[in-house]
C-alpha cells in the first residue's frame, strides 16, 4: 500500500496538547511538523515532509505547478482523474483483446496475463494527462504493471502502444520491462521507495506523494525547513536545499533534471538528491539506432542526451532558460522563447550564458529563414528541432539544436528538417536552392557526423577523419564517447594515448566509454595500470565500471590495485540493491563466477529466469554454466527447450550451435547457426560464426559467399575482413586477398594487419 510519510497527531485531550506544546518551547525547538527529532540537526541527513508547507513561501511556485504535467504525473484512479472511457467497445489487436469495465467508481480491464489467459485486472493508478493518458494495473505482491492499451486524450480513443505483443513477448503489459515499481514510478512521484522483497518476490512500494513535487528537485526539505525558521541560527549550509537550482550552474540544474530526462541505467534503487548524475545512473551514449549519426534523436532517449551534445549546453544555457519548470510550459510563446538570445542586440536572456558564438541579427526575419513570415516553415523550431512521435501521438522534439543539412542529409541518411517538409519536392532542386540561400559552409559540427558515418560505414580515410576528431577540445563529451565506442576497429599506434586522455577526461560519459574499449585494445597488465586509478574515480558510475573490467583479469593482478576489496564489494551491493531485475541477478552471477564462487553463480542465475523468463542472457549464462560444470548434454537440452519456446530468438539458436559444436555434432549445430543467423541476419557476430562452421564442413563457397555479403554491408569489420582474406587465400584467390588487404589500407593504413 503506498502511503505518505508525513501523518497526523492522533486526538489527545486539550492539557495533553498543551502539555506537549510546553515541553516543546522548553526544548527551544522549531518544530515545524510533528515528527521532528526533539534536538533538530541541521547538518544531518534531510528528510522528506509534507510540501503543502511549501506554498506558504513559495506561492507562485506553487500555483504554476498545480495541474502541470509533473502535478498529475501519477493519480490514484477515480472518476475525476480516469480521462478514458472504460465503456467503450474493446480494443481488438493482431495479438490480444482488451475489455474495459466500470465497476462502480472502479474501473477494470479483461485481457490476457502472464499465462495468455484472459483475467480480470483492477486499474490503480494513472500515468501522465496529455497526450495519452496511461494506467498502472494491480497484481498481487504490490506488483504495479502498465497497461498497454493506452486512452488518446486528443482523439478520444483507445490504443495500443504494443499491437503487435503477446504474452510471450518481453513488452508485454504482465512482464519485467513493463513492471512501473521498477521501471516507471520513479519519475511520477516525489520520495518513491521501491522496497522490494526478494524472498517473497514482492514490493511494498511508497512514495511521499503522487506527482513529481518541490522536493523531486531540490530534495528533502527538512532542513530548508528549519532554515526559514531561523536563517540566522541555522548555521552556513546556506538555504538547507541538497539542491539549490536558483544559485547552481547548468551542469547541475540539467543533471538534475536528467534523472528522468534521459535514456539511462541506474546504478542501484533510486537517486539521492544531492549526488551528481554518474553517481546514480549511467545515460546512454548516442548510440546507432538510438540517435541518428548527426545526433538527433531516433529512438524514444527524452532530452539530455540531445541537448548535452548542443552548442546551447556548450554556451551555459540551462533548462529553465526555456521552460518554466514549476509549471512545464515554455517561457515565451512560439519564437520568443528562442528570441531571448538570438535577436538583434545580441543579448542573453540572463548572465552565464556565453554569446561569443552567436550573430547578432533579426532571426525572424525572412532573409534568415526564407519563407512567408508567419508559416510554419517560419518558426525557429521547425528548421532546428524537428520532432518525432513517440508512444503513439507524444510528440518530441529535438534538444540538438541542429542545423539543416539536406545535402549532407542524403549523403549520409540522417533526416533533415528540409527534407522531412518538402517530401514532395525534387531533392536535387530543394539542395540547389538551400545552397543558394546559405552557400555551402563547413559542416556545424565540426565534420563530427561526417566522421562516424565514415567510422561505421568503413568508408575511405575514415580512421583518419576519427582520430581527427577524438583529438579536437571542444568535442561534447557525449560525441566524444560514442566516438571512442568506434576506436577498437580502427586500431593504431596512436590509439593508445587517445585512451590515456579519454580516461583522464573531465567528462565522466567520456571515461566510461574508454572503459568499454581499453579490454580490446590493451593487454590486461596495461588495464590494472590504465585502469587502477579509476577505482577512486569521484563518479561511482565510473568506479563502477573499472571495477567490473578489470573483475574480469586474472585474479593475480587484482595485487596492490587501491580498495580492491571496497569497490569490488561496492559493485555487488550495487547489482543486489536490485534484486527484483533479471539484469542485476545475471551481473551477480558473472561477478560469482569470476570471483570463485560458484555455489553462488546457478542459483542467480535460476532466479534471474524466475523474475524474467524473457531475459535471455540468463539462459545462455546458464546452460554455458551448466557445459563449464561437465553437464553439456543439460545445457544442450536447456537451449533445445528454449527454442521450442522462443522459435524467434536468435540468440538461443546461435548459443546452441556454438554448444553443439563443442559437443562434436557439427551438422545439428550447422543448423541452429544457420537458424540464427537467418532470424538475426544484421548480426555479424552470428554471420561470421556461421562462415566459420561452412568452411569447417567443407561449403567453402558458401562461406565465402557469405562473408562477401556481409563485408559489403560492414565493410569496417577487421573480423569478417580477416577470415574472407585467410579462406580467399587458402582457396587460391590471392589477387581477391591483396584486394581487401588494400581496402583496409585505404580505412586505416595504420592497422596492425597490415604488418
């Protein structure tokens, strides 16, 4: 049962009252709610309270944010707060039926659960107002799941997020990625708790109030409490706020807001208020498929990691130079909210904001955005935050800031805000008349997009044009980490002090990435060396990392590295603070099995299944675990059992093949490689596999065929390059050899191979 930590005295009698008063101002106390401690302790932990306290002094705040969406973030279901129409027809989808029922003042849907049999759910909650209003479902154990039929408050209709999806599927409503105590709640309450029970498997989840309230941002306030109180007697911790956004730069006030703002991990149950963001998440790099290779967004990724990429994070500008973030809304209406900066006299909207950059001219004009005054095409955000639909109809636009680029655009498949507009105009003509209006400058990235296009399409020079910009100093951090996630194919003599750098970056996204690749591009006495320091690294999400990487060497060279013990401790706390997640009890395992202790390793591994049938990296782990304790014919059948269950996972076949490989039968194994990489036929990893096992049973062509397919495709893979070349030469082609040989000289003339 949720509940609000702030109660109520139960009734006494007047002299009891009075009584209790007295003893108080005896005590010289400022008590301000009734559970303050007897002797108030300003420089202790602040705890949370009851923010209807808040608008005695913050009125205006208070009454900007009251209806907003972070207001109405989360609300128990009523008729007031339930927008859809639980008596409308059901929602017939290609993989389930969904009936809604009112039942009284309670509302109720008929759909099929874990089990693929159709049941009655109670709705609890709601989640958000507008565009789409979401509801949270009951299951016992305190389990809150979302529901996938969601009500569209512009249309008035219903519809589903995942039409598609059965139960079988990991999105399903019923299952671990759609279960809100984990995944959701967080970011529509203030103070949330998730409390998870491991032995029973169940949540008692508890929040100190529904909605995203004054002290999600600022944190507890009890101290703030005390402090207006007494500003005078309260000491020098300043205004009693863990976070205190009015006097604190942009890097603060954006992480602060990219605790829900942002495509990220967490690194153990929830935030603390005054940590910096890496201390409680790790947000995600721009990655392929996530962001667009310019850096605007692709995949649903909220808006820190667009805007931290942007000239305007560059510059000082914060969050709440645009939105008014009690209330959500945009400061200024339309353009003006962009005018505050970019207008004629050159002027920010407030000091801390760098304008060395920026012209200074009439940005409205049409002799900047060359269309009719007052039409879309007009706008400031139309040509430098396009927007895509997530979720059905939320619009999002994006935080990159960028600028049109159409003939860039086609040449490297990114979208365009010029392009996305004149779909129906000939492109050609549509690049002329762009570069008659604006010529034809130097990219406004800094030749970034041009560079990891090249990087991860294999194109000429493209090791070049990287190391060109890891080397620049006025790289985001973000792109400079996804930059670095490229190093490891294009590998030279230089690359060795570029993750030198890296790992000594201000940026923390920036020493996490080289993190990633110092395993492939060192021997493992040059990751303690390179890695050690970061064992003290002041970002926990870095520590973290470290730690795991170099968990993985020998445990003879763990010797003299600083706090081994600590930190190794510190990241197995971190993976069992979430024991209800499949991910951290598979993490738990790893860490059991490279730390001897094996008793340990299957039982996590069992319980991950247990949590989430669908996470499939458990399964592998486990039947690899079983093979590894000389029970191969178990874990053989464990992978036989799981493709019977989920015939479209590739990744069960291609473990299963590698399995029987091991276990000498080679022509069932041939199939289930053959199987996955048909299910899964972008995979490289499963395509090169696959050559492998044909040149090994004698289809020497059919090998080769296939590594010539999947070279064009990945041009930049050493791995597929390298065994075409060894099965060409062994096959008499030599000319074909030199030929690839020399393609890769062109990609990178400094590689290894080529010597």
């Amino acid at each position: 049962m949720p509940f609000t930590m702030h109660t109520h005295l139960p009734r006494q009698g007047f002299w009891l009252v009075l009584l209790a008063l007295c003893l108080i101002l005896v005590a010289g106390i400022y008590a301000i709610w009734w559970d303050t401690p007897a002797v108030p302790t300003p420089q202790g932990a602040a705890r949370w309270v009851d923010e209807q306290q808040c608008q005695g002094c913050h009125s205006s705040q208070v009454q900007d944010w009251q209806g907003s969406h972070h207001h109405l973030a989360m609300q128990l279901a009523s008729a007031e707060t339930v927008l859809a129409d639980f008596t409308a027809a059901p929602l017939h989808t290609p993989a389930e039926t969904t009936v809604f029922k009112r039942k009284g003042e309670e509302f109720w849907v008929t759909l099929p659960g874990a089990d693929g049999q159709p049941a009655d759910f109670k709705v609890a909650y709601t989640f958000g107002v507008s565009p789409l209003q979401q509801y949270l479902l009951a299951l016992p154990g305190g389990h809150l799941q979302a529901l996938g039929a969601a009500w569209n408050v512009e249309q008035q209709q219903w519809f589903h997020l995942y039409p598609q999806v059965d139960h079988r599927d990991p999105l399903h409503w019923s299952g671990a990625q759609q279960n809100a105590n984990a995944m959701c709640i967080e970011c529509h309450t203030t103070g949330f708790e998730r409390r998870f029970d491991s032995q029973t498997n169940s949540f008692s989840s508890r929040w100190q109030a529904l909605g995203v309230g004054c002290q999600s941002c600022h944190g507890p306030a009890s101290n703030h409490l005390l402090w207006a109180a007494d500003p005078q007697g309260f000491g020098t911790t300043g205004r009693g706020l863990p976070v205190n956004l009015k006097d604190a730069g942009n890097h603060t006030e954006v992480e602060t807001c990219a605790r829900c703002h942002s495509r990220r991990a967490a690194l153990e149950v929830g935030y603390h208020a005054a940590n910096r963001l890496y201390d409680d998440y790790q947000p995600s790099l721009l990655a392929a498929g996530v962001y667009e290779v310019d850096g605007k967004i692709q995949d649903e990724v909220f808006e820190y990691g667009s805007f931290t990429q942007s000239r305007m994070h560059t510059a000082g500008v914060r969050c709440s130079d645009c939105h008014n973030p009690h209330s959500t809304e945009l400061r200024a209406r339309g353009d003006a909210v962009c005018t505050q900066c970019h207008n004629p006299s050159g002027q920010a909207i407030r000091s801390g904001i760098r304008m060395g950059g920026l012209q200074a001219k009439d940005y409205q004009s049409p002799a900047h955005h060359h269309h009719p005054v007052d039409s879309p095409g007009a706008q400031c955000q139309s040509c430098h935050m396009p927007g895509r639909y997530y979720m059905g109809n939320d619009l999002r636009h994006d935080h990159s800031f960028s600028r049109p680029n159409p003939r860039q655009a086609l040449e490297l498949g990114h979208s365009d805000a010029c392009l996305g507009c004149h779909q129906q105009d000939e492109t050609g003509k549509l690049v002329e008349q762009f570069n008659a209006w604006y010529g034809m400058p130097a990219p406004a990235d800094g030749g970034y997009a041009q560079a990891l296009f090249s990087a991860r399409k294999g194109r000429a020079g493209a090791a070049a044009a990287l190391y060109a910009q890891l080397a620049r100093t006025d790289l985001p951090g973000l792109r400079k980490a996804t930059l670095l996630a490229e190093l490891p194919q294009y590998p030279t003599p230089q690359a060795g002090q570029i993750l030198v750098a890296a790992l000594r970056h201000p940026d923390p996204v920036v020493r996490l990435a080289a993190i990633e690749v110092v395993g492939a591009l060192t021997t493992p006495e040059q990751q303690v060396q390179a890695l050690g320091p970061l064992l003290n690294d002041p970002r926990r999400a870095v520590r973290l990392a470290a730690t795991w990487q170099l968990a993985q060497l020998p445990p003879a060279l763990h010797q003299g590295l600083p706090r081994w013990p600590a930190v190794l401790a510190d990241y197995e706390q971190a993976q069992r603070a979430q024991l209800d997640r499949a991910e951290a009890l598979t993490n738990l395992a790893a860490l059991y099995q490279v730390t001897q202790r094996a008793d340990q390793a299957e039982s996590s591994l069992h319980l991950a299944l247990q949590r989430n049938p669908n996470f499939h990296p458990a399964r592998l782990m486990l039947a690899q675990w079983l093979e590894a304790q000389g029970q191969a014919g178990q874990g053989i059948a464990l992978l036989h059992e799981s493709t019977a269950n989920y015939p479209e996972e590739a990744s069960l076949y291609h473990a299963l093949g590698l399995a029987l490989v091991r276990s000498g039968q080679r022509q069932e194994a041939l199939a289930a490689l053959r199987q996955a990489y048909e299910l899964a036929p972008e995979n490289r990893d499963y395509a090169y596999v696959l050559a492998v096992a044909l040149h090994d049973a004698g289809q020497v062509e059919a090998a080769l065929t296939l590594l010539r397919a999947q070279l064009v495709l990945a041009p930049a893979n050493r791995t597929l390059r390298m065994a075409l070349i060894s099965y060409l030469r062994e096959s008499g082609a030599i000319q074909q050899a030199n030929a690839l040989f020399a393609e890769l000289a062109s990609l990178n003339p400094e590689d290894p191979l080529l010597y």
